[in-house]
C-alpha cells in the first residue's frame, strides 16, 4: 500500500478543471460556484460531445486534455418511481460512468477528483444522525438500492486508488438536493422538485386536492444545490482522505410538513391528501455533518428561501424533464 502525506494543495486558479455533468443540477452549481471563485481554466462536455459510458471515448478525452482536477457530478438520478421501474439501468449507468471517469483520471495522472454520491448510500436503518462511518454497516433501502451499490462502489474504487497508488481521490455524500437546474419531471424527479411541479399545477388548473405519495412521516433533510457546490470547492481545497464527507444541513422536516411549506411557497390553497398505498421511502435520512463543520464550512441557504428561489427557476423552466 502506499502511504500518501495528508496534505492538502490548493488547486490553483489557472489550472485545467473538468466538471463531469455541468448540464445537471450539481455540475452547473459546481460551475457556478468556481466561475464565482475566479477559476479560469474549466473543461466541460456536453453528453453529445462525450458519452461518458464509452470507456474509448472517456479515454481519449483525458489523455488530450489532462485534467488536473475533476468534479465528477455526472449521474442518472431520479426519485423511488424512477429508481423502482429501472433498478438495471439506474446500476449499469452510474457505475459504468463513474469508473471510467476515475480510471482514466487516475491513469492520465489527475491531481485531484471529487466524486458525488448520495445519502442513500447508508443504511437504511442506520443510526440517525448518519455519520459518515455508518457506511456498509446495514442492508439498504430497497427502493433505489441499484443506485446506491453503484455510488458506494464509485467512492470505493477512489479510496482503493488512494490506498494502493497514493491517489488523492475524495468523495462527498449530499443529502437530499434541491435549487436551479432540478428536474421537474411529473415521474422522475425527487420529492421537493415533484412537489413544486404538482402545486403549481393544481394551482393553475383551480384543483381541489393534491395527493401525494404515502403518509407523510419520513423526515428528509434538504441542501440547496449552490450550498453544496460551495462545500465542493471548499473540500477540493482543504480535505483529503479516504472518509467521505456528508453534505447536508443537520436540520430535518417531515414529508407532511414539507409539502405544507411548498404549498404556502406556491400559492396553492386546496387540500393535501395521501395515498397511503404508495411506498414511503426510508423512514428518516438525516446526515451527521460535524465532520464539515469541524473543517470550517456552513450551508447558508434557509429550506424557505430555497424553495423560493427553486420556485423561480421552476416558473423559468416550468416543463424541464431528464436530461
């Protein structure tokens, strides 16, 4: 094994930077945050323009441009009714992407590369609050276990590149995201998108009722997307380890609650009712965030004021789907 000096090296601000998904939600905040920051020299690609499920492909493209850094934010996501209707597709994806983005950055001599998981990589049944050594610790949720195996093995294979080849590869674990450039999907988006969407919907249409999925209870914890890529940066310049490190908020609200909040945030005044015949997910998922606390970062985006803001993008893009 080798042994790898904990010592962290600020990227410079001239250096080569590739943002793997800067279309998405995270890799466009990711964009956003370094274009802020005064970073100059960023690589993106489109999917037209590099299929990263193309192991030759994915080849080429680092061994021409020789990223020093690499965001990897690139993923297929999608809430429990996309994750349950293509478990295959959902594993295959992510995982094929994610390793030949961190092997040909390993093999192309990548200074540094942050990989994005996903709070369901714990179990679900896991200690709450999740810290970050609850990993692999207990069964997962069923409902989008695919997903899950492939983000835990994409932050595997980058511990496993640090322990055998000295590799300063980190990983981030978000918790539930939400902000500008979300998918709003009526079937394949997460639940604070999906709700925005429905709201306003049965807002515009006069609607008596919304039904939503379930009965409520789960308690979920949400992080504005450019609160996330803040922390992104932040870590690329002032962590290194083979722990990941989650990104959340510490603070939780029920399914219930939360729904009466992006109601109120909308404008919509009919019913709320719930159909108790859907599945309701993992019961609480809430991250242990001391670990980026102790290293001197905040989230600064208050849940209100983010759905205010995701709201907006929404009204600005209101039939945005998959991308």
């Amino acid at each position: 094994m080798v042994q790898k000096e904990d010592i962290v090296i600020m990227m410079d601000k001239n250096a080569k930077i590739y943002v793997a998904g800067h279309r998405g939600m995270v890799g466009s905040a990711i964009l956003r945050e370094l274009n802020k920051q005064g970073y100059k020299n960023i690589v993106t690609k489109t999917h037209k323009e590099l299929d990263l499920c193309r192991q030759e492909d994915v080849e080429k493209f680092f061994a021409k441009e020789k990223p020093e850094y690499v965001f990897l934010a690139a993923a297929k996501v999608g809430g429990i009714a996309a994750n349950q209707g293509a478990l295959a597709d959902f594993m295959w994806f992510n995982m094929v992407l994610e390793m030949n983005v961190i092997n040909s950055a390993w093999k192309n001599g990548c200074k540094k590369l942050e990989f994005l998981g996903s709070s369901c990589i714990y179990p679900r049944m896991a200690p709450q609050p999740m810290a970050e050594s609850c990993l692999l610790e207990g069964a997962l949720e069923k409902t989008n276990e695919a997903y899950a195996l492939a983000k835990i093995s994409g932050l595997k294979y980058c511990e496993f590149l640090n322990r055998q080849y000295g590799t300063d590869y980190i990983s981030v674990m978000p918790t539930n995201l939400y902000g500008p450039n979300d998918n709003y999907h009526p079937e394949h988006s997460h639940v604070l998108p999906a709700l925005i969407r429905r709201f306003h919907e049965a807002k515009m249409d006069g609607a008596d009722e919304v039904v939503c999925w379930g009965d409520g209870s789960p308690l979920r914890e949400f992080l504005y997307v450019d609160d996330l890529a803040n922390l992104c940066v932040f870590l690329m310049n002032n962590y290194s380890g083979n722990e990941t490190v989650n990104a959340g908020t510490g603070k939780e609200i029920s399914i219930k609650e939360l729904a009466g909040l992006v109601a109120g945030v909308v404008g919509y005044k009919g019913k709320i009712a719930w159909d108790t015949s859907k599945p309701n997910g993992t019961p609480r998922k809430l991250l242990d965030t001391s670990k980026a606390e102790k290293l001197g970062w905040r989230y600064m985006t208050k849940l209100e004021d983010g759905i205010r803001l995701a709201y907006e993008d929404f009204l600005n893009n209101p039939v945005r789907a998959e991308r």
